[in-house]
C-alpha cells in the first residue's frame, strides 16, 4: 500500500500540472461536502437592498439581482453540479463498459448490435439529444442524470470494445482459459482490470463534459430550476446583465464552470499514470 | 512405453478467409491444420517442428482446446475431448491435465496479477482449492526455482527468465499429465535458455509429464525430445526418434531444415540444401498434390499429380514423399 | 593487414541515456574497427548495448542519448561530430542498415518497386527511364522469384522472408561500403534464415562490402563471420578470428555463453547457464568491468581500470584474469 503512495507521490511530484490539477480537484470535492459550513451567506436569502453590488470585501463575487451573495451561491451549487456529473458518469461507466466489453469479447451478433446502439446515439447531435431525453423524461434532476448518461454511453463503449478487442487475443487471456476461466470470468478477472487505466481516463474526461452538460441544460431552462443554486442558471441569469456592465454575477460562475472542466480534463492524463502498474518503478 | 496419453485422428481446422463471393459461393478455406494423426505417450517428449505457417500453432491450441477442429477426434486418456466446444472445456475434468506454457512469457501473464495471483489461480478453478494457498504456490514456486521474495511481484517487475518460471508453475499447477511448450524459450537470453530447458528436462523427470514441444530452434528440439515431428503447411510430412530424424532425415524438406541449422551442417551428408521456389498457398490446396511440390529439389511430376500419404518404411520413422523407398 | 586503414574505425566511444530514474551508462570505452570486405559478429544478449552501437554509428539515437566520447572515423568523417547533411549523405549510400522485423521497416502503403525506386532516385542518381528496369533488377539480385510481379506488391502481400529480402536489395541498392545487419533473421525460419544468411554473404563476396552483422545467436555467427566480437552490458568483453573464438576463449564471458548455447553436439547436462544478471547500468558505483559480479574469476585485481582492446587488433580481451590461450585449446 505504501508503494502506491510512493508512485503517487512520484508521479505528481514529477509533473506539476497533474498536481495542479488534483489540487484543484481536491478543493472542489471539499466544497461540494462541506458548501453549507463554509458558504459566508445563506445563498438563497434574497435582499434587495444589497442587489447588484459589485466585488467587495463583504461580497467577494458581488451579489445579484435578488442581492444573493454569488460566492455563497457558488459553493453551494459544487455538490449538485458535481453529484449530477458523478452520478451520469458512474451509470454510463457501468453501462458502457459492460456493454463495451461484451461487444469487443465476444464479437459476432452481440458487437454488431452494441455497436448500432453506440453509433445511432453519435447520430445525434449529443446536446440536443439530451434536452430532447429531459424534455421526453420531464424536467428532474434525476432525468438530467440519465440524459447526461446516455449521450456519454458511447464513448465508453468504444473504448471498453476497443481495449476488449485487443486483449481477447492475447497470451494472458488465453493461459486463463486454460487456468479454467470462462468467459465471464475472464471478463471480469481478467480483462476488466487491464481496461481500468484508459477507462479512468475517459472518466476524468467525461466530468468535464458532464459538468458541462448539466449546467448546459439548466442554462436552457432544463433540468435544475431556480431558485436553486446551480452554475449553468447563474450563468443564464447574469448573461442579461452582461451589456449593462454587471459582468460579475455571469463571469464569476462561468469562471469556475471553467475552471472545473479544465481539472478534469487535466486529470486525465495524471490518473492513467497512478493506475498504470506498468509505469510504477 | 508406457500408454497413449493424446492421439488426434484425421485432425483438421479449416479457417474461412476473405468474404464470400456474392453468387453465394463457398468462401475460400485456409488450411491450417489437414488430416494430422498424432500420438503422444505417457511421459513421452514430442517435438514438434516446421516454418511459421505450418500449422503448429494451429494444431497446438486444438489439442489445448483453446480452438475447435473442424474435423477429426482428439482422444486424451481414452476420452474423446475434440466435441467439447473450446468454450465450454474450462469446466471440463480433464482441463487441469493439458496445460501449456507460451512464447511469450510477458504477453502470457496478466499485468495486474502478482506471480502468486497467477500461480493459485489453477489451483484454485480446476483443483478447488480454498483458502490460503500461500504454501502450495511456495512450494511450486521452489520447483521451478523462483524465489519466494518474488512471489508478490508483478510481471513487468520480473526479468524475462523469472516470467517464464511464473509461467511454467502455472501450467503445473493444476497437476496435468501433458504439457505442451510453445516455443518456451524463444523470447529468452541464451544465458537463461539453457537453465529453463534444464529446469523442463527435470520437471519431466519429475513429475513423470509429456511434452508436446514446439519450437523451430531445432538444437533445442534435439535436446528436449524423445520423438518429433515435422509439418509442413498442415501436414505431417515426417516423424521418428529425435536423434535418427536428425542424423538420417528422410523427408526432403526436413532435410533442408537439418541442413540449415547453424553449426549443423558438418554432419549431414549431402552438404547443405537451400530451398528456392515459392511456399505454396495454404488457401483452398489441391489435394491431389504434395504441399512442398515446387521447393522441393525432388520434385516430379508425380508429386504435381498425386499426395504422398504418410508411410513407415522403418518402424517407428514416417515419412509423407514418394521418392523414400 | 594492420597496416590498411580500416573502413569504420571506432575509438573509445562512450553514450549514455538521461532517463527518469537516472543516467544509463549504456556504452563505454568501445574500441573497434571494421576492415574493406569483412563480416564482423557482433554477438550480445539482451541489454549488451549492441543495437545502440549500431544505431549510433548511423547518428540516429533517442532524444535522450548523449555522446560521452570518443570518434567513428568513416573515410575522412567522423560519424559522431558529422552534421545531419553529412550523415545523410552518407546513410544508405555508404552505409546501409537493415533491421529485425522487416515488414515494420517498409512503408505498408507503398509497392515495393516504388521504395527500391525512391532510394535509386535519392541515392544513386538513376535517370527516371531507367528506373524501373533497376527497381526489378534490384529484385531479381536477392533472389527474389517473379521479380516484374513483385515490383508492384506491397509489403503485406510477401512473406517475412521476402520483406527482409526486399529490404536487403533497398539496403544494397546504392552498393554501400558497410551494411549493418541488426538481428536481420530473428523471427524468420530456420530455412529462411540460412537463405537471408546465404544472400548477405554472396553479395558482400560480389561487391567487396563489409558486413557488421549484430545477433544474440552465437552458433548463427558462428557460421556467417570472419570475426566476433562479444559485448556485455555496454563494454566490448572480447574480439577474436572466429575460430580462435570458439576453440580458445579468453573472455570468461565468452567461455560461458559457448557453454550456454546448444550447438549440434551437445547434450542437455552440458549447457550451462550463466549466474546473475547483468549489472543496473543506473548504477553509480558499476565496477570498472561488469561482468565482476557474475564472474568466477574475479579478484581485487579487477578492480583497476579495465584492459582495452586495441581497435586494429585482429582479437583482444578485456579481463584481467583471461582464460589461457594454451589450457582451453588442448
């Protein structure tokens, strides 16, 4: 266990952006668990005396409209931008690496019907094929997760199918067979865990797109509604204050929109590096 | 000798290639394996020999039963196991008896599995094997001369020689009676080759196992087996006692590959053969002529007109051309 | 013989790999030189360093290889301070490679007459009309059988042999002084191999080429050169005539790997492995000779600076504790 550590260690220590970004993502996590505890103001106490009020000591990022602190409001929304791009990734992860591995394992009728299934959602333009899922679904949270989810399935599929297809021939998976593995068995045993690395990288990726995705919807007036505190609505909502000189309450969510699927997309590259055993020295 | 542990009957795999002719025509066959009767005894060490492309690959995951045949039986301890599908013999009671030990000892080895992992792994499924193993794979890993220390190690931790020992206990793992050796040191140092054919002439001693050995290093073959066996484009052409198949070889053919042998030459009669001439298509072959017609120095019309079939003009030494008398 | 001026003369040649873990002493203090018309072995296992050598003298090297020293005089150039315009110039035309793997080593996209054709137009300033007639020419000069139908094949459609034959007429197109051969029949069979083996002989025979010709298979060098050379992680351990190799070797290196390779003779009981592994080339304190540590004949004496052995002579030893000539060859 210490030697993962190490190689931890090692690998951020040798590559600075990868660092940057697990620091970035760090802080992220700890405001999406602790957002109430640290947000300075209630981010849904509306005061207009205080509205659009520009940075200052009081309101770091200004406040609104409605005079809600945008800092506070910030914070509070990482957990639902955040637990919707968690929750869409890890059901397309599953889905689609099942479904990925299947196809490229077993060939045949299983990969040309996986594969239809992958391509004929890529057929779609993915954004508008989710707000067309959330518009079929209705407008929840949950559909904007399952939205997300679907329009990111292909992507795992095609890297779980192209790993799969590789690795079915090759010499490990072979000496498992005659180790007394069955098919299942090699799948799950056997080349699941050698498809994780570039898996993981798809994931760190798909966040960023997730993120992206969710606040796209909520932007459109999909999905989250206001009043709740969600980075896509504060975007929209500031985007009309843009011409008359209220930058801050768009750019201050827009910036840290930005900012999230930057470190994800960063990530990327660090985690297959932790993951990879070969890499560790 | 002792009993006949595998014997295949008229054993073939057939591959289609290219896709079909649209008139709804049979698609083109390659012939990677045709018509091979093999036998190998109990405790007996078979090589088999011939260029890449021959078919001994083909022949050996057919009999491991990594592959289906398209025709013929595969007889192993008396059990017909060629009707199995390849898919369902992991469940199989005689799956733990054949084992092989790759080429590759890097490709061979699950990259996320330590050596110990990869060693209870067959204990595990094909002997049922519970809790703590760490003693058996101990003493297996003390067998084929790995270090216990190494034991936790992942492959890309281990040199090229400590993978093949991993290798090899995983194939014994599960106690078989036939191992068959795939070309097991062709990927090693000559430094560690020598120690691992050692350690397999032991093993054999040992454990009382057969060997069907494929390699195209024929110095090898000759220090290894008892018996071997030459093909040729999916056929069998010659087989005999390993020393008299390579003092006297009798099939034109092996006698080409005899003489290539580095350092080989001076004891061959005849001097070296070089081989001219174009391997013939393995795709749909005329059955009605020899595989090697057109390399050969032989070559006649005869051999244009009809397939030599395997013969054994001295007991115990077959050869498949029409010019051995 | 001594007297001639070698055709690659190479002098205490020293590279070494900046790596993330370290600084690889990959090789050091090499000495060789390579005489007009001579087949020179040059025999190693894994990690000995052979490849590298024979990639360096081409100055194509890894981004992260530096040359610690020494000089590679070629005709009046030295191929380790030549410009990239001189190397060029100098690649395929005076020295020509060919590598294991040849299918790799061709373009898969291009028939094989259009590459011959590419390196006469380049290298050997074929006029154009002529060029295919030269191209098939080439073909038919390493044997290769159907030459006109082959000219317009691409490389997957010919076997390895036939690739490797192919890369030898590209290799030989411009009648280079030098071809480096880097394990040109590994992967091949053995009847494919003895043909390739054949092919270099008979036209380094016809055009007076020198051949250096890197394996890690002793008996295969054994029967295709004059000379040998032995590397062992990184250092040149011994050169000798190849019978004087063989019948008397001084190296302890040397004497093992005979012992460790099957040859037609020997038996199963007489092979013998050689103990340890080669030495961590990270290392910051490798012994002056590294074998050292895998040696049954080392003492303190091993300690000082290794002998070298002197670029022109015909054989040499780098140990302080030779096997004798007299004892090994009774």
């Amino acid at each position: 266990m210490s030697a993962t550590l190490r190689h931890i260690r090692y690998v951020l220590s040798e590559n600075l952006v990868t660092l940057g970004a697990f620091a970035l993502f760090t802080a992220f996590v700890l405001l999406a668990v602790l957002g109430p505890i640290v947000a300075p103001y209630d981010p849904l106490a509306t005061d207009t005396a205080r509205a659009m009020q520009p940075p200052s000591a009081a309101h770091w990022f200004g406040t609104d409209a409605l005079g809600r602190d945008i800092l506070s409001r910030i914070i509070i929304a990482t957990r639902l931008d955040f637990g919707i791009a968690v929750a869409a990734v890890a059901l397309s992860f599953v889905f689609g690496i099942a479904l990925g591995l299947a196809a490229g394992f077993f060939g045949g009728w299983w990969d040309r019907i996986i594969l239809r299934l992958a391509d004929t959602i890529m057929a779609f333009p993915l954004f508008v094929l989710a707000m067309g899922i959330v518009a079929a679904l209705g407008n929840s949270v949950a559909n904007i997760v399952y939205a997300t989810a679907i329009i990111n399935l292909p992507f795992y599929i095609r890297v779980a199918r192209a790993e799969a297809n590789v690795r079915r021939n090759a010499g490990f998976v072979e000496a498992a067979r005659l180790a007394g593995n069955g098919d299942w068995r090699i799948l799950s045993h056997h080349i699941f865990p050698n498809i994780l690395p570039p898996a993981m990288v798809q994931v760190s990726l798909n966040m960023g797109w997730a993120i992206l995705n969710a606040a796209g919807l909520s932007f459109i007036g999909l999905g989250v509604r206001p009043p709740t505190p969600e980075w896509g609505i504060m975007v929209a909502e500031g985007a009309t204050y843009i011409i008359s000189g209220e930058w801050w309450v768009a750019f201050f969510p827009g910036m840290v929109l930005m900012l999230a699927v930057f470190c994800f997309n960063l990530l990327g590259d660090g985690l297959r590096d932790i993951i990879d055993p070969r890499r560790r020295t | 000798m002792s009993g006949v542990l595998l014997e295949t009957v008229g054993l073939s795999r057939r591959f289609a290639v290219g896709r079909r002719a649209a008139g709804g025509k049979r698609a083109s066959m390659l012939h990677a394996v045709d018509d091979v009767n093999l036998r190998v005894h109990a405790g007996e060490s078979v090589g088999l020999v011939g260029e890449s492309g021959c078919g001994k690959s083909t022949l050996v995951r057919l009999v491991s039963r990594l592959l289906d045949p398209s025709e013929g039986a595969i007889v192993f301890r008396e059990r017909d196991i060629g009707a199995v599908p390849a898919a369902q013999f992991a469940a199989h009671p005689e799956r733990g008896k054949i084992q092989m030990v790759f080429q590759d000892p890097t490709d061979s080895l699950n990259p996320r599995y330590s050596a110990a992992d990869t060693i209870a792994e067959p204990m595990r499924l094909l002997r049922g094997a519970r809790g703590d193993l760490a003693i058996a794979v101990r003493a297996l890993a003390d067998a084929v001369g790995l270090a216990p220390e190494l034991l936790a190690r992942f492959p890309h931790q281990l040199s090229g020689g400590q993978k093949a020992r991993v290798g090899i206990a995983r194939a014994l793992a599960s106690e078989p009676d036939l191992l068959i050796l795939d070309e097991p040191t062709s990927a090693l140092d000559v430094s560690v080759q020598a120690i691992i054919l050692q350690l397999l002439a032991r093993l054999r001693r040992e454990r009382g196992l057969a060997y069907l050995f494929v390699s195209h290093d024929l110095n090898v073959v000759r220090l290894l087996c008892d018996r071997v066996v030459v093909m040729y484009l999916g056929r069998v052409v010659e087989s005999g006692p390993a020393a008299e198949v390579f003092a006297h070889p009798r099939h034109p053919y092996t006698r080409a590959l005899v003489s290539a042998i580095p350092g080989g030459t001076a004891n061959l009669a005849g001097g070296r053969i070089r081989l001219s001439g174009e391997v013939r298509s393995p795709i749909d072959p005329d059955p009605a002529v020899c595989r090697f017609y057109g390399r050969c120095m032989q070559g006649a019309p005869r051999c244009g007109a009809e397939m030599p079939l395997l013969r054994e003009p001295v007991a115990g030494h077959a050869v498949a051309c029409h010019f051995d008398r | 013989m001594s007297a001639e001026i070698p055709l690659l003369k190479v002098e205490n040649f020293g590279l070494e790999f900046r790596t993330r873990s370290g600084v690889v002493h990959a090789l050091e203090g090499l000495n060789l030189a390579i005489r007009k018309g001579e087949t020179v072995g040059l025999v190693g296992e894994s990690g000995s360093g052979k490849s590298v050598l024979s990639f360096a003298m081409l100055g194509i090297s890894d981004a992260a290889a530096r040359v610690t020293g020494g000089s590679a005089w070629f005709g009046g150039l030295d191929l380790l301070k030549a410009g990239e315009s001189d190397l060029a110039e100098i690649r395929g035309r005076e020295i020509s490679m060919i590598f294991q793997n040849p299918r790799t080593a061709l373009n898969p996209i291009r028939r094989v007459g259009a590459q011959i054709e590419d390196v006469l137009k380049r290298h050997a300033a074929v006029r154009s009309a002529d060029l295919r007639a030269r191209a098939v020419e080439a073909l038919r000069s390493v044997n290769i059988p159907d030459p006109e139908r082959r000219y317009a094949a691409y490389p997957f459609e010919l076997s390895g042999g036939m690739c490797q034959r192919v890369m030898i007429a590209l290799a030989l197109a411009c009648g280079p002084a030098l071809l480096i051969a880097d394990e040109p029949t590994t992967g091949l069979d053995v009847t494919t191999q003895a043909g390739i083996m054949d092919l270099i002989a008979e036209r380094a025979r016809a055009s007076g080429m020198a051949t250096l010709f890197i394996t890690h298979d002793l008996a295969l060098a054994a029967e295709h050169c004059d000379r040998i050379i032995v590397m062992h992680a990184g250092h040149i351990v011994e050169a000798a005539p190849r019978r004087e190799l063989f019948a008397a070797p001084r190296h302890p290196y040397t004497a093992q790997l005979i012992r460790a390779t099957p040859a037609a003779g020997s038996l199963l009981e007489g092979l013998s492995a050689i103990p340890g592994n080669l030495p961590d080339l990270r290392r910051r304190d490798l012994p002056s000779c590294r074998f050292r540590e895998r040696c049954e004949r080392a003492s303190s004496a091993c300690d000082a600076p290794l002998p070298r052995i002197d670029a022109e002579a015909l054989s040499g030893v780098a140990c302080w504790h030779p096997l004798a000539v007299v004892a090994e060859a009774a």
